[in-house]
C-alpha cells in the first residue's frame, strides 16, 4: 500500500481492568498501547488530578492479516471478559499521515510527587523545578500514566537516598531505574522476564543519558541472588507488577534482594490485595513503612 493504514482498537474500561486491557492489546498492536483519562483542575495553579474511566487503545497495522489478527485480539478479549465484564471494543482507521499526531497528542508531561516530571520523549521540560523522566511510550509497559508506576515513583522521591544502589524487578520500560538515579542512586539493576522490557529499559536509559548507571538483564529474582548483575542485594528494591505475581516473587527470593536495614516499594497491588501482601512481606521478616493509595490502586513501604 503507497498511503498505509492503521486500525485503531479501543476501549473505556474502570481502573481495575485497565492494565488487563492493556496487557491483551500489547500482544497484538503496533508500538504500544495508550491509556488516557480525563483531568480535573481546581483553580490555575492546580497540576490536575485524574477521574473517571480509563481509555485504553493501540494501532493495528492494516495488512493483508488484519482480519484474522482483529478475529485473534476480540477472541483475546472474549476470554478477559468471561473473567469479568468488558465493554465491545471499538474500531476506527487511521490514514498513516494521522498517524504521529494520533500518537503523540495523547501524551503530555505528568508531574509526580514533589520532584517529578514524567515527559514524552519528544518533549523539552518546560520545569525546571521538577526532574524530567523522559519515557518513549512507544517501548514498554510502563509510560508514567498508571497509579501504580505514579504511585511507586512517589515513594522513590521518599526513599532513594544518595550514592545508595537500587534494584527494579519487573523493570518495563526502566522508568522507575532512570528515576531512582536521576534521585541520586549510584546505580540500578533492572530486571525483567520480557525481552522487549529490556530493550525498552536500555533505549530509555539513553533517552535520558543514564545508560551507564543502569545494569539491565534479562531474568527474575534469581538472577540478582546468583550474582549475574554484580550485586545481590541493595539498600532500595522496588518491584510494581501484580499482586499474584508479587506474592510468587516472595517464594523465590524477593525478600532477600533487599539489603539489612533496607527498604521494598510494592505497587501493582488492589486495595482488596493489602492484606494478602502484608502477610507474605511479614512472613519473611518486613516491618511494614507506609501505605499510599490512588483510587483502587495501592503501593505499600517495607523495611527489612
């Protein structure tokens, strides 16, 4: 085709299933998957706060393949909803000359915490109060716009200390490794099952000239305790995955990546999902920190 086209595929779903959504979509569309809400704003000097429902959307390349990949996502979605309920995804073409504004109109910088500045790689930052993070959405799962990742880089604004050393489990796109070292960490070991998070953590590394504090494998937990990635432990280790994911992680040897005296960051985690994740942290000797919530999402603080 001299002029490509491209399906869009979307759908508005709660905070609760957004990530879902988001993970189903991430197997077939082009570039990553966006999710956006709306902003409210209290007076002029109000940053905005996000509500309501979360819409969620990729692009699917609009090849001679598109209607068995169309048949292969909506089969995909079928099988989430019979977990529970989804709305009908809609569907929309995009002419390829739409196709970068489409993108990138979506996205605009999201201040975090007292400090950050999460932005689009495109962008300059207009503030030079905060610290810019500069995230290329098009990488991996984790651009800045879920609670979780908003709510773990909270916590890292509380607790990198430093000259000190992190470890990210589940890195995704690295943000929460270029953010513990803009916040002064010596360095950060990211690690994650998916090689496209790898990829992703290393190109975003570069995006924002960190590449050389940040260590990055491909692997778990155990790859950290046998030593592959220099260290087996560190002061501050984070991990924002799921909550079932989290609770395995604690079986394989979570606990101890983090250093005596140390601290972990959990996000990813349900409201629901508190309790369950106290008990595994206190089974393996964490003193619980602090708790911060962002509607149905919640990260917590541990101290070993």
């Amino acid at each position: 085709m001299d002029n490509a086209h491209w399906l869009e595929i979307s759908l508005t779903v709660d905070g609760e299933l957004a990530e879902a959504v988001a993970e189903v979509l991430s197997r077939f569309v082009a570039n990553g998957v966006v999710t956006e809400r709306d902003i409210i704003y209290n007076d002029a000097e109000d940053r905005g706060t996000p509500v309501g429902p979360i819409r969620v959307f990729g692009y699917l390349p609009f090849d001679e393949q598109i209607e068995e990949t169309r048949q292969r996502l909506e089969e995909s979605l079928w099988h989430l909803s019979v977990i529970q309920a989804l709305p009908t995804p809609t569907f929309k073409t995009i002419v390829d000359q739409d196709w970068m504004s489409a993108w990138k109109k979506h996205y605009n910088p999201i201040p975090i915490g007292q400090k950050l500045l999460i932005l689009p790689a495109w962008f300059d930052s207009k503030d030079p109060d905060r610290i810019a993070i500069k995230i290329d959405p098009c990488m991996a799962f984790g651009t800045g716009t879920h609670p979780s990742t908003q709510l773990c880089m909270q916590l890292l604004e509380n607790y990198v200390k430093p000259g000190e050393s992190f470890i990210d489990v589940g890195c995704g796109s690295g943000i929460l490794s270029i953010t513990a070292v803009k916040l002064g960490a010596d360095q950060a070991i990211a690690v994650d099952v998916d090689r496209a998070a790898i990829i992703g953590t290393r190109e975003n590394a570069e995006i924002n000239a960190v590449q050389d504090q940040i260590k990055v494998g491909q692997g778990s937990t155990s790859k950290i305790l046998a030593g592959d990635l220099g260290i087996t432990n560190a002061p501050l280790v984070a991990a924002n995955i799921l909550a079932p994911i989290i609770l395995r992680l604690f079986d394989d040897g979570l606990a101890d990546l983090v250093a005596p005296g140390g601290v972990l960051l959990l996000s990813g985690i349900l409201d629901e999902q508190v309790g369950k994740i106290r008990a595994a942290a206190e089974e393996k000797g964490l003193q619980f920190l602090e708790i911060k919530q962002i509607n149905d999402w919640v990260a917590l603080a541990f101290t070993a």
